[in-house]
C-alpha cells in the first residue's frame, strides 16, 4: 500500500507541474489573474485529497481480498471511479489533477488527457495492493450457491440499500450515486467482517459523502468565513444517511443467521411471515385511509383487507405443508415491504 501511494503522488505530482506550466504560461498571456486565485494551495489541497481517497479506496479494497475474494475487492473502487459511466458521463479520476488545466484554444490536449486514462491508470494503483492480497490467502465464494438464507439475506439487503437512496433522493431532492453506490458495495462484500465493521463502513461513508475531505481542507487551511465548527455539523447531516446504508448492506450476514435459525424451525418461519404479513396489512390500510396511499390490490379491493391476510396464511400454510424451504422468498420479500413502509413514513413526515 505504501509503495503503491508513493506512485500515486508520484503520478500526481507530475500533473502537478504539467498544470502548474499551463498556469504560469497562461499568466505570462494574460488568460489568468493570478491575483484572484492561489493556485498552489488548490493544488496542494488536491493532492492531500487524493493521497486521502488512495487510501480508503485501497484499505476497503485490502480488507476485502484479505477474505479472499480474488475479484469482488475491486468492487468499491471501481463503483467509485466508474459509476458515473451509468448516468451517460465520464468516468471520474481518483486524483483531482487528472483535470488538466485548460484556459484557451485546448483543441489539442496532451496524450494522457484522454478522459479513461486517468481513471484507469488510478484504478490500477489503487488495485495493486488488494490484488496482491487476494492471492496469498486461500479463494472463498460469495455468497455459496446452496446458501439459500444467505442469498436471500442479500436481496434484503440490496433491496433496502435501493429503498434507502430512494428515501434520499426524494428528502434531500438529490441522489449522488458516487456516494451511494461504492459504500454500498463494500457493505454487502465486507459484510460485518472483524476487525473493520463498523469502523471500516463509516469511515469510508465520510469520505465518499465528502466528510473527511472538509474536515482535512478546513483544518489544514482554515476559512475566516467558513469555519469548521459551522460547516461540521450540515456535513454530518449528509454523511450519517451515507454511513447508514453501508451499515444496512452489511447486515445481509446476521439476516442470514437468523433465516437459518428459522430454517431449522419451520412453524417459525411460517408465522414470521403471517406476522409480516399482517404488518403490511395494517400500514397499508393505515396509509390509505390517511389519502397518503392507494389500495392497487384488486382482491382487498373487492372483498376487504382480511382476505389478504387469510390468503397469505392459506398459501403459507401449503409452502409450510409441502415445502418449508421456500418460505424462506415470501418472508424476504415482506421483510422489504416492511422496510418500505417505514421508508413511506419517513418521506411523508418530511413533506
């Protein structure tokens, strides 16, 4: 990891000066106002951010191949570097001096400009150290295909992690997959793996909510107009929903024990998911005689709410009778429907 940040800077460091000669060129031309900016503390920030984002990158990476998933410890980096591709963009750099200084007539950029190199060429650093990692501890499986409570734990999990970005994105009008989308995976890779949960999840939901990078600039280089003790408190704002869902993506793993336990007890099961089911019943009634919802079922529609939950007792009552195992996928999917009413709350209350 040491060996891999000194490249790194090193990498940085070379774009520095690159965009330090297009600055001093464009002053010389009368393009910049060096009076209105200070290019060298920009461009120190940027590499203390980037040394910064290396490592977390590289740590969630490393801790992740150290239980010897030779592929999945790419993962959270690569969310982090390529997820904008999903949303029709490009893809972004570790290293904020990838975006090379410009300030007039740049038809012709140099030959390491091109917008995948430099993404590219940081995921590889940044791959390096997991990578070796991955391949001097025995290979493991994941999930195992014959773990039917494990695989089904992690739909809950991705599935809540969907349900809690929605819940975001419709409180705070704004969804920032970069944020979202890398925690998320180390949740469900890393799972609640000793020793890094949950320090691991929440230190790498700060950084990619933005958290650490505040703190880090605000105290190296304290703002007169923007203290740190003003701006903590809306950072955190942002960041604990961010923290929360790495949280909730790890949690597939002790979801996982307990549909085990339930596996082991079918009557259980069985009235776990009758109790799901009633639970659903009574949100859903609650929501729509508050105007909040519309009841889309056309059978309770018709004949009234209980006939949903005698139905759901009859058909679990057969899965119980014939095949147990399969109550496992009707208790996940109501575990997530329970989950969604809460998230239904949420957002009302805020509106």
């Amino acid at each position: 990891m040491s060996a891999g940040l000194l490249a790194f800077l090193l990498v940085q460091g070379l774009l520095t000066v690159h965009n330090l000669g297009v600055m001093r060129d464009a002053v010389d031309r009368g393009w910049l106002d060096v009076s209105r900016s200070d290019p060298f503390r920009n461009l120190l920030v940027s590499l203390g951010y980037g040394a910064l984002s290396y490592l977390m990158l590289t740590s969630a990476g490393s801790a992740i191949a150290a239980r010897g998933h030779r592929l999945l410890f790419a993962l959270p980096a690569a969310a982090y570097v390529f997820v904008s591709v999903l949303v029709g963009s490009e893809p972004e750099p570790i290293g904020d001096e990838w975006r090379l200084e410009c300030y007039a007539a740049c038809a012709i950029g140099p030959w390491f400009g091109h917008p995948w190199f430099g993404p590219l060429t940081d995921l590889a650093l940044v791959l390096a150290p997991g990578w070796a990692i991955s391949r001097s501890v025995r290979p493991r499986r994941w999930p195992a295909r014959t773990d039917t409570a494990a695989i089904a734990a992690i739909l809950v999990s991705v599935g809540a992690v969907v349900i809690v970005g929605w819940t975001i994105a419709v409180t705070q009008s704004y969804l920032d997959l970069r944020t979202i989308v890398p925690i998320g995976a180390l949740g469900l890779v890393l799972g609640v793996a000793r020793p890094w949960w949950p320090w691991l999840h929440v230190l790498f939901a700060a950084f990619t909510a933005g958290l650490i990078g505040l703190m880090l600039t605000l105290l190296v280089w304290p703002d007169p107009n923007y203290p740190l003790a003003f701006a903590l408190p809306y950072a955190l704002e942002e960041t604990w929903p961010i923290a929360a869902i790495g949280l909730i993506a790890a949690a597939w793993q002790p979801l996982a024990w307990v549909i085990r336990k339930l596996q082991e007890r079918p009557i259980q099961l069985a009235i776990a998911v009758n109790v799901l089911n009633i639970v659903d019943a009574l949100m859903t009634f609650l929501a729509v005689r508050s105007g909040g919802a519309y009841e889309s079922n056309p059978i309770v529609r018709l004949v009234g709410l209980p006939a949903k939950i005698v139905l759901v007792g009859l058909v679990t009552w057969l899965l119980y009778r014939r095949k147990s195992s399969a109550l496992v996928w009707p208790f996940a999917a109501l575990l997530l429907v329970a989950g969604y009413h809460v998230a239904g709350i949420v957002v009302n209350g805020w509106r």
